[in-house]
C-alpha cells in the first residue's frame, strides 16, 4: 500500500467493516450498478466549501480528481489537492492488494475515503458510486446547486464481473459530430462502462480522415440523401432528399480518445470488412471486383453486394488504413468487422475464382475466412488483435480473436467452446435500436424487433456454458446501430434507461441481480436524467412506480 495507515488512526473511517449490508436500504439511494458489498449506517457526511483531497500526483489519480473538481464545479464545493500523507477530507488512494477495477469506498461522518490498485480505474468507479450518493440536482450543469450536499455514511467493497462492459455507437449510418460523441462518453462512464465501440464505417458513410486516402472523407461521407422510414412491397422506400456529409479528423479522434481516456474508457474502432463497403468502394472504385459500372455511397439500409476484392491492391490499401487506425486508437483490439458479406462479386470475378483454385479453397466463404486471416495477420504483426462478429468462427480464425455474438448467443456459446474469448451482444438482449415497448405508436422510430428493459436485464451471459468455459465470456456490449436515429436526443431515448439494465448485468455478480431491486433503484434516474436535460423513456421509470 502506497498510504500512510497513520493519517487514519485519528478519524471515523476506522470504524468501518466491510460486509454485505440490506440492499432493501440501499434502493433509497440508486446506485446502479449495484455494488457486490455495501453497508449503510446511521448518519451522514456534509459537502460543502472547501475541501482537501489527499491524492498523488500519479496521471492516472490527477485524472480522477479532476473529474471530481470537474462534476462538482456547479456547487458551492470546492477541491484542493493536497499529498498523499496529510490529513484531508476525502482520500483518493492506492492499495495494490485490490484488484484491476475493484474499488472500496468508505464515507465516515468526517470523511471519505476511496481506495483501487495503482491503475486507478477504480478510483474513477468509487468516485461515481459517491455520485450517486448525492443529490440528482448536483448533475445539472445549467444552474448551481445551493445547497449542502448530504452523503449517507456508507462502506463498499466493490469490483466488477466482466473486464469488458461496452457500448456501441454507430456513425456510419448517420454521423453525430464530436461533441455528442463526448455526451456518449460521459454516460457511459456514469454507469462504469469501460469499452467504447466506434462503427466508424459503413455502406452510407465513412467517418474518419485517412491521410494517405483523402478521397474517403471527399467522397465516402457524403451522400445524396437518406432513407426514412422502413420500406417493403407495399410501402416502396421514401427519402429525404436532404445531402448528408461529416467526418471525424485525426485531430477530433485524438480529443475523443483523451476524453474517453480521462473516464478510463478505451476506444476499440471498427473498420468494416470485407463486407459493408459501399462507401470506400465509391472513392476507390479499384478496390472492388469491378462487376458495376459506378459505385455510390448508400442512401438507404440493406446489405449490399459490393464488398472488396481480395487482391494485393485492396490489403494495401485496408492495411495502409490500419496502420493510420493503429496510429490513433492505443486499443490493443482492433474491430474489423467481417459479418454480412456477400458472396455474388466474388463468384462473378475472375480474379476470385482464380484465387481460390491457387489456395486450395473450397468456395466462397472459406475465401472469405481467408481474407479475415490474412488481415488478422497483419494486424497481430503490429503487436494488436482483432476482434470480428460472430462469423469470423465460419474460418481458421485464430484463438487471440475476440468474438462478438451478435446473432443471438449461439456464436458466442461456439467462440467460447473453441477456446476464443467472447462478448455477448445477442441482438434480442442487447440491440438498442429496436423498440423498448410494444405499443410502437408511441415511440420513437426503430429499426423494428422489441427489447425492453427486462429483458436486457435477464441476459445471463454465461448460459449454457460449463464453468471452465463460461471464463471465456469476458463481457457484454450494448449496440446502438442507427439507421433511423438522426440525433443524439433520439440516441439518447433509445439508450436509457436499457442502458442501466446493461451495465448491471456486465457490473453486478449474476447471484446478486434483482429485477425488482433494480427497477426500485432506478427510480431515481428520472431525477437524474431530468437535470441532465436527457431525452430518456419516461413511461419505463413510471411503470417501476406502479410496481411498488
């Protein structure tokens, strides 16, 4: 331990043992996810003006005491750091017996303190568990808060269950520019998520700035129009008519990696292949089989036939791209897609089927477990890995990648048997643009399907597996594609509070999980949410009311 046992002999936190307390109790204060360990005693501990806090001067500590400074600007509290060894009013310490992410959080009525290992990352979570001590108006950052903040005398022990507790964001469809990007962030850190995935690329957008291929960004995120609505037989597909065009520079990535950075939130960036093309095929027509006679940047939602040629010029160029990725993104995973790819171009080309013959390959899918392989290669040769969805398994994928289920739990049951690590993202649990009630009338536009927040909640990811194999889940992802969802106000609707449900299954011990426990605490969020200004599904939170 870094600390001084010392500084402590003198002050109340001494007292505190940590043991499982009534979670009955803890409902009246909301703290999702709920932590393993919590105790509550009479009392509380008083916020208001001046405060010290006791800290080293470590980057990663510094990170979590400037959030704090930060979140509490709209008060009439004030932080001042002060070392490690001095008698403070809260403490932000190192105790390297806990584990990557654990964290205790120890509020006694003359002070606070809060302990993780030298990562810090836990740190950062006690910090937003003690938020969630205090009152939901602290939260609005359009109005000061007057008022002393009341923080009930607590204990927790508390570390997560999954290493690996995503979000996805799609920007491929519709583009959202960095400051929402931010607003993304920062609710994924409220509920200790920890993997953001950026689906940077897509049939109807490419979104981040290649130097070595400007034509990407002057022509692969621009488009015509968009689609609106769905579309079939009957109701033939209506648009727009309005252009579209954003990017991301390198510079605004690197502000979005530090901002996620500083909530310790890594950023895996997807860059789809060999499927999902259309746009970098509209800006470099020789990548494809040459099958069309123009290739155009998508307008409407549906999976395409153009996809890349697998010839030395298009791993050039895919490769070329990655190196410029690699360079931005510090994520030791690299995301590279490989699902929904069809097989017409390929069986059309000539160059393909002359391929195949040369490697021995049976027909097209195996071509395509080929072309994966081969980029897996490259990417594994700049010390990275892949991850890929769930048809990555249909090749010689290697057991370094990591494989996202997202086609129900079967791929992800599979991955695991064969030795691969895997996040579950079963598109009926996880896939946030689907409609969160039946009565569709009244929400916000989806994509279709029906999942609502209990039934993210009742995910249990390690179903059906051993408990040898059930250690090669290392997560879960929520999915937020966005066909149909053209501002962060929607984005933000079709998110909460699903996305509560979702971090408490990736937070929270399965044994420990109870709707009805939650539903009770997520009471709250209505607060919460109002005073952030969110736009979230009221009508959920009011039917946790009625069940009380």
């Amino acid at each position: 331990m870094k600390y001084i046992w010392g500084v402590f002999t003198a002050i109340s936190l001494a007292l505190f043992s940590c043991g499982s307390g009534s979670k009955e109790s803890v409902e009246n204060y909301g703290i999702i996810p709920m932590p393993n360990d919590i105790t509550l005693s009479r009392g509380k501990y008083f916020l208001q003006g001046e405060k010290t806090v006791a800290v080293s001067s470590g980057e990663n500590e510094m990170k979590v005491f400037r959030y704090l400074e930060n979140f509490l600007k709209n008060t009439q509290v004030t932080l001042r750091a002060v070392s490690p060894t001095e008698k403070a009013d809260i403490y932000l310490l190192i105790d390297n017996s806990l584990k990557d992410e654990a964290y205790t959080l120890e509020v006694a009525s003359d002070a606070i303190r809060i302990c993780s290992n030298e990562t810090a990352a836990g740190l950062f979570y006690g910090v937003q568990s003690l938020l969630q001590l205090m009152p939901a108006e602290i939260y609005a950052s359009d109005r000061r808060y007057e008022g002393r903040i009341e923080i009930p005398i607590v204990s927790i022990k508390d570390a997560p269950r999954f290493p690996y507790r995503g979000a996805l964001m799609d920007v491929g469809r519709n583009f959202l520019p960095k400051e929402e990007v931010l607003k993304f962030l920062d609710l994924m850190a409220f509920y200790k998520l920890n993997k953001f995935h950026f689906h940077l690329t897509d049939d109807q957008g490419w979104r981040i700035e290649i130097k070595k291929y400007p034509k990407l960004v002057e022509v692969g995120s621009h488009r015509s129009q968009t689609q609106v609505g769905h579309s079939d037989y009957y109701y033939p597909r209506r648009f727009d008519g309005k252009k579209q065009a954003g990017y991301y520079t390198q510079e605004e990535i690197r502000e979005i990696v530090k901002y996620a950075s500083d909530r310790f939130i890594t950023v895996i960036p997807e860059i789809e292949m060999p499927g999902h093309a259309s746009a970098a095929l509209a800006s470099y027509p020789e990548l494809s089989c040459g099958l069309r006679k123009d290739y155009v940047v998508r307008d409407y939602f549906d999976v395409f036939d153009e996809v890349y040629c697998p010839k030395e010029h298009t791993f050039d160029f895919l490769e070329n791209v990655l190196v410029e990725v690699m360079e931005l993104f510090p994520s030791h995973y690299i995301h590279i897609g490989g699902d929904e790819c069809p097989k017409k171009a390929w069986k059309k080309c000539i160059h393909c089927q002359t391929l195949m013959k040369k490697e021995g390959l049976p027909d097209e899918e195996a071509l395509q477990s080929w072309f994966i392989h081969k980029i897996e290669q490259f990417v594994n040769s700049r010390g990275r890995d892949i991850i890929g969805w769930d048809e990555i398994l249909e090749g010689d994928v290697s057991k370094t990648a990591i494989v996202m289920s997202w086609r129900g739990k079967t791929g992800g049951i599979k991955g695991a048997k064969r030795g691969n690590e895997v996040v579950m993202v079963p598109n009926d649990y996880a896939y946030f643009d689907y409609y969160q009630s039946k009565d569709v009338d009244k929400e916000p536009f989806g994509i279709g399907g029906f999942v609502d927040v209990a039934k993210v909640y009742s995910l249990d990811p390690t179903e059906g597996l051993t408990v040898e194999e059930g250690k090669k889940i290392i997560g879960v992802q929520a999915n937020l594609w966005a066909e149909y969802i053209t501002t962060f106000s929607h984005a933000q609707y079709m998110l909460l509070p699903r996305m509560a449900a979702l971090a408490e299954v990736a937070w929270t011990p399965q044994a420990d999980r109870e709707y009805s426990n939650f539903l009770n605490r997520a009471k709250l969020l209505t607060q919460r949410y109002e005073s952030l200004g969110y736009n979230f599904a009221k009508h959920i939170l009011q039917e946790s009311k009625s069940n009380e």
